[in-house]
C-alpha cells in the first residue's frame, strides 16, 4: 500500500538523481576538460622556461610551489587581502558556515578552531535551517494572501462577488472560494522572478566594485544563494572597498535574501518533482494493471464453474468475480436479490453513508479540496511539510 508506494518513489527518484549525475558528468567533462589540458600545457610550458632562464632545477622549484601553496590554504596571497582572521572576518566566516554555504577562502588551521567547528556548525546549520523554514511559512503565507486577494477580485470584475455589504461578500467567499488555494506553479513562477531581480540587483552592485564581469557576478550570485559555494568567487575580500561599511552591509542583505528565497525556490521545485514521480509511476501502474487485467481476463473468459451456467457474452472482471459468489445463481436467473446479500456487497457504501449523516449532523470538519492534491500540496518533510501546510491552511479563513 503506502509504504509500497514510498518505496517506488524513493527507488525512482534514487534512479533519476543518478542518471542525472551521469549527464551532467558527461556535459561538464566534455566542457571543462579541454580547457584544463590546454591550462596545464601552458603552465608546464611557463615552468621549463623559468627554471631554464634563471638556471634552477626542477625539483627546487617544485618544492617552493608546494609551500606556496601551504600559505594558500592559510590565507596568504600575493596580492593584499583584508585579515581573514580579524572580527570583520571571523564573522563572515560563520556567515558562511551557520548558512551552509562555505566558501572555502578561509578554513581553520588549528585543531581547537577545527574541533569548535564541529560543535558550533552542528548547532549553527540547524538554527539556521529552522530560520530558513519559518521564513518560507511567512513568505508562502503572503504569497498566498496576496493571490487570493487578486482571484477575489477577479470573481467580483466578473460579478461572482458582490461589492455591497462585507457579510455578503464573506458568505459568497465561502461559496465560491471553498478550499481555494495557490497553485505551486504561480508560487515557483513568483519565487524564480523574485530570485532573478534579487540576483540581477547584487550583480548589478558587485560588478563594479569587485570588478567582475556581469555574467561572473550572476554566476556568484547563484553560488551562493544556492549554497553550493565553490569559493572561486568571494565577495568583500579586499582590504579596502569605496563606502566599505555600506557595501559590507549591502553584501549581507542580498546574501540573506538570495539565500531565502533560493530555498524556497529549490522547495517549490522538490513538489513539481514530486509531482511529476507520481505522475510517472501511476502511468507505469496503470500499464501493470491493464495488462494484467487482460492476462487474467484471458486464463478466466473460457472458464466452466461447477454448478454455474456461464452465459456466452463478454464478461469483464467485475461480473467475473460477481459471478463466482454464492448468489450467483439467483441474480443469473433474474431472481431478486435477498436484504441480507444486499448489506453484505453494500456493507462499504453503508459505512461511508453513516459517516456522511454523522459529519451532517454534527458540522463537516475541515476538508482538503481536490485541488490540494493536484497542485501538490501534501504530504513532505521538514520545510516540504511547512510549505504544504501553510499552503493547505492559506484558503477561506484568511
């Protein structure tokens, strides 16, 4: 049942992830490779010529590369960099530790910093996950609001609503906007757009300060508010900046901001796929089914019960297996069918018929529409689950 379907989509969505690390491996290796051949041609070329023209072997100046590139990893540079150990910088170190980011510019190099990084990440990433959740329930409870507020007044434009008295309007609301909710492609429609002027906006400031070109920046952009950091590009690394404090603070904001919304973003997204497993395993279902309906329907058509008369027309499986009870013989003949056969193959809808009358006489209770299941809105884990709660609670009571 449940637990069988779960399996399935965790097996198909296993399957999926793999094949699409695959391709992607196969694109980036095909883009990328070149390149690094051609680069590492080149620097072996620049090495031979610099041993050659100031007489040094090639071993000596390997070993003084190695220890350059010990002083990399601790942060020394050659061209002058801010302390990265400084308060200023120690804080936009656990900037990128608590948000999952994690640049790489700047690691710990003792084994204190190391082991107090273990314990302050492990409590910092969870706060800051948990901040990141209460703000995608805020940000999908105004989403929703403000969309509901425009499908209102698209119902009364079309005269669905009255625009006399509120409590006229509050009870054509209930009516008309029943369990009426969002659907998750408009809030990953508006996510994507908030995303790129939110992107588009830093890109616009880090160009020109930093000194990238617009396309390296929206390249940044998405780095970090993805939280992949790959370190390649950081921002606010120089010693000194024009407007230092406003451009520290301005970095900050659209960090925070990048990276809220990007969240959302890849969790609105983690529902289309959702969607679209579901999708995928109820057409694989339903072609199981239809052919073994057929296999079944094929091994049983031509078959002879003792004691019953098969007549000779097409018979599907509901009336196969109808035809194999104990009142076989009577409903055949055209006899009326006794009260107590009657309640045993009717036992269900009977079950559902009191539960009904109950819910009537004591008041429904609050029910989720069709459309929360076909927009997606249900079900998930941890800030999936806020995402589909807020958006099944964000309907006629607001």
């Amino acid at each position: 049942g449940r637990l069988n379907a779960d399996n399935a989509r965790f097996l198909l969505l296993a399957v999926l992830i793999l094949l699409y690390m695959l391709c992607g491996a196969a694109v980036f290796s095909a883009i990328e490779l070149p390149t690094e051949r051609e680069a590492k041609e080149r620097w072996e070329e620049r090495l031979e010529n610099f041993t050659r023209r100031h007489n040094l072997s090639r071993a000596e100046l390997q070993g003084f590369l190695r220890e350059y590139e010990e002083a990399n990893v601790a942060g020394i540079r050659v061209d002058d960099i801010r302390p990265r150990w400084d308060f200023t910088g120690a804080f936009y170190f656990v900037g990128t530790v608590v948000s999952t980011i994690g640049f790489g510019m700047t690691t710990p190099a003792t084994v204190g910093g190391k082991i107090f990084l273990i314990f302050y990440g492990l409590i910092g990433c969870a706060g800051t996950i948990l901040f990141f959740n209460l703000f995608l329930e805020r940000l999908i409870t105004v989403i929703a609001y403000v969309m509901k507020s425009c499908h209102e007044r698209q119902l009364r434009r079309k005269g669905v609503l009255p625009h006399n008295s509120r409590r006229a309007s509050r009870t054509s609301d209930v009516d008309s906007l029943a369990g009426w909710k969002p659907s998750v492609y408009y809030v990953m429609l508006i996510l994507c757009v908030a995303s790129l002027i939110i992107s588009c906006c830093a890109s616009a400031m880090y160009t020109p300060i930093e000194g990238w070109s617009y396309f390296d920046s929206l390249y940044f952009c998405f780095v970090a508010f993805s939280t992949i950091g790959f370190g390649d590009l950081v921002s606010s690394q120089n010693i000194k900046y024009e407007s230092q404090g406003l451009y520290r603070f301005g970095n900050f904001v659209f960090i925070l901001m990048g990276v809220c919304c990007i969240y959302s973003l890849f969790n609105v997204i983690s529902i289309v796929i959702k969607q679209s497993i579901n999708w995928i395993l109820k057409k694989l279902s339903c072609k199981c089914c239809h052919r073994c309906q057929r296999r079944l329907f094929r091994s049983r058509r031509n078959v002879v019960m003792p004691g019953n008369v098969r007549s000779q027309r097409n018979i599907s499986i509901e009336t196969d297996v109808v035809n194999e009870s104990d009142t076989d013989g009577r409903r055949l003949s055209g006899e009326m069918i006794s009260m107590k056969d009657f309640l045993a193959s009717n036992k269900v809808s009977l079950a559902i018929m009191q539960k009904q009358l109950s819910e009537t006489a004591n008041g429904y209770p609050r029910q989720m529409s069709c459309n929360s299941k076909q927009n997606g809105f249900s079900g998930g884990v941890g800030a999936l689950a806020i995402m589909n709660n807020r958006l099944a609670e964000t309907s006629v009571d607001r």
